[in-house]
C-alpha cells in the first residue's frame, strides 16, 4: 500500500471543501424552508440514480454551507424518484482516467486538475463536511438505492433514516476498487465483524439489517416520509440536535415499521467467527469453507467471483483502521492514496471491473 507515486489529498476540511460549492448544479436542489430553521437537499439525476457526478459534489457542498450557517437546525437529505444515491459516476473517472493514461505513456499518477484526482479529492473532502463536528443536524432519507457514494455521504451524518425501500450496499469490491468515502471508517466500527463482511462482500443490506448493525439510526414506512419531512422543515433555528432526534422518535413511534427478518443477525455467528479481523482474506475463505453450511459456502462462492486486489485492499484498510481507531479523516487519506494508485493502475481491476459490472451490463 504504498503511496511512492500517488498523490497526497491533505486532511480534509470544510474551508477546503467550502471552495467547491460555487454554482447551482440542476441535479442538486438546494431548498430553505420558510421557517429559517431547515434546509431540504435533494439529488435529482433520476435516469443515473442520483449517481454523484463531480459537478453535484459542488451543489452539495453549496447546500451543506447554506445549512450551516445562520443557526439552521437540520439539513434534510433525500433522493428522487427510486434512490438516495446510487453511488459515484465511476464510469466517467474510469474513461477519464484512460485518456490522461492513453495520452502520457510514461504517467504512473493522475494529477491534479483531472477528473480521476478531483473527483475523488473533492468527494472525500465533502464525506470529511458531512462528518465534521456541527450544530445542524443532518437526516438522510434512505427511501431507496443507497450505495457506494450515497453511503458516504450520509452515513457520517447524525442520523439516518431506513425504509422498507432502502437497499444498501459497499458493493466495490465487485468493480475493482473498495469501499472509499470513509467506508473503512465506517465498516470498522460495527460490532461483531459485521463490517468486514459487509465491506468485503458487498451484501445487499436491507432496513433490518441497517437497524440491528447500527447503520441506521431510525426507520419507519415510506409513506410516513412525508409527514416526518414537514414536522423536520418547520423546525425553526437554533434548535439542538436532539430536538430534531425526538421528532425522529416520535415519528418512529407514530409510524413503525415492520422489520423483516435481518439476514445479518440469522447469520451472526458464522459472521462473527469467519470474518475476525485477525485473519486474512484467505483465512476467511478456509473457515468459510470449514463451517460447511449453506450460508458460509454461499458467501465463500462470492468471494471467490470478487477481485482479489480489492478484496486484500478492503480487508487492510478496515483492519488498520480498526486497530489504530483511525479517526473519518485519517481514514479518507489512506483511502484517497489507494484509490489514486488503483485508477493510475494501467489493466487493473478497476478498469476491467467497471467495464465489465457498469457499462457493459
């Protein structure tokens, strides 16, 4: 994992990802409510699945500076039509990245001012916004597709909303790359190994899973969204965050939802024994393969079909941050540097992975 010819992204900070958030982007709609107290952000790229192009981590950037200032009390977070978000456009990074390569033959690092350095530098900079320290409150609405970049820019938020629509996933290990946007953060701070299985496997969570992993901090059916989303914009300034956690709760508790059984509490304990973060990838798959049962052979079968490069990338970037308690930023930095090494890898997985899973199904 060494960064000899990748570039460095600096610790990120909100000033520097202030800097983005220039212009009104359509597919971002930034809203403040009459009341003062809201601001209400909405992706709206229906036919991509609110996939973040670059100029929408611009918009976003706008909207999460427009919320934090003047005393706003919550930043409201949903996506149109069938998703949250369905992650980041890597099909875009993937052509970029091979017209800077294609044109420089001896280039072992994008750089700086190309879409596959700015892309990344300026997204993991808007995950640090999400996750910095502050007094508006930030509630995504997961009513829907919610992966890969749709995590990280929410999950870092105060709280997150699961509906019986919501399907999460970190599925990167299937197009060559791993689990970015802080997701090392994210994935090593889940009890019983749950990250590391979720992280290497890209498993399709639902609303039962994110509730008992603690991804989610609420749920509640979508059509109780409405209801929740004008008792959150007529919320007025200055209100603390757990003001608008108890609004939360009480549409909870007005409106439950029905949980389904949750695959990940099922399985459990052959997550918990299988997937120790002491043991390697290959440790994994032996002791998937000893336990013989139905679903510990399954998953052992995924892993085989996933990329190896990913797989080992993922397993580390989660251990380091597990062991040094890593804090969102030092997580993004390690995460930047592998992903600057993986789009200036010339036939690597990335390349293929994307092609292959992205534009070509």
């Amino acid at each position: 994992m060494s960064s000899a010819t990748c570039a460095y992204v600096p610790t990120a900070t909100a000033a520097a990802a202030a800097a983005l958030g220039t212009a009104q982007i359509p597919e971002v709609v930034v809203t403040p409510s009459p009341s003062g107290g809201a601001v209400h952000v909405l992706l709206e790229r229906q036919k991509k699945l609110n996939a973040l192009s670059h100029p929408m981590i611009g918009g976003l950037v706008a909207g999460f500076e427009r919320a934090k200032q003047g005393g706003c009390s919550v930043l409201l977070m949903e996506g149109a039509g069938r998703a949250f978000c369905a992650g980041g456009d890597v099909a875009a990074v993937r052509a970029a990245s091979l017209e800077v390569l294609g044109a420089d033959a001896g280039c072992t690092a994008v750089p700086k001012g190309t879409l596959p350095y700015d892309f990344f530098h300026d997204e993991y900079a808007m995950n640090a916004l999400v996750g910095a320290a502050d007094a508006t409150a930030q509630v995504s609405i997961w009513d829907g597709v919610t992966m890969g970049g749709g995590v990280g820019l929410s999950v870092h938020g105060r709280y997150r909303v699961a509906t019986e629509k919501t399907l999460m996933a970190k599925p990167e290990t299937k197009i060559g790359l791993f689990p970015d946007v802080g997701g090392s953060y994210m994935l090593s701070r889940l009890p019983r190994n749950l990250g590391y299985y979720a992280g290497l496997t890209g498993a399709r969570l639902r609303a039962a899973d994110l509730m008992y992993a603690g991804i989610a901090t609420h749920a509640l059916p979508s059509d109780a969204v409405e209801g929740l989303r004008a008792k959150l914009l007529a919320m007025p300034p200055g209100q603390p965050a757990e003001s608008v956690g108890a609004i939360l709760d009480a549409a909870c508790a007005a409106a439950p939802l029905e949980l389904e059984t949750s695959q990940l509490e099922t399985n459990g304990g052959v997550i918990e024994r299988c997937f120790g973060g002491g043991h390697s990838v290959e440790g994994i798959v032996e002791r998937l393969q000893a336990d013989g049962g139905e679903f510990a052979l399954v998953t052992a079968q995924t892993l085989a079909q996933l990329s190896p490069t990913s797989l080992k990338l993922t397993h580390e970037l989660i251990r380091r941050a597990e062991a040094g308690s890593l804090s969102l930023n030092a997580c993004l930095n390690s995460e930047f540097r592998v992903c600057q090494r993986l789009v200036s890898t010339r036939g690597g997985d990335f390349f293929e992975g994307v092609r292959a899973v992205i534009i070509s199904s």
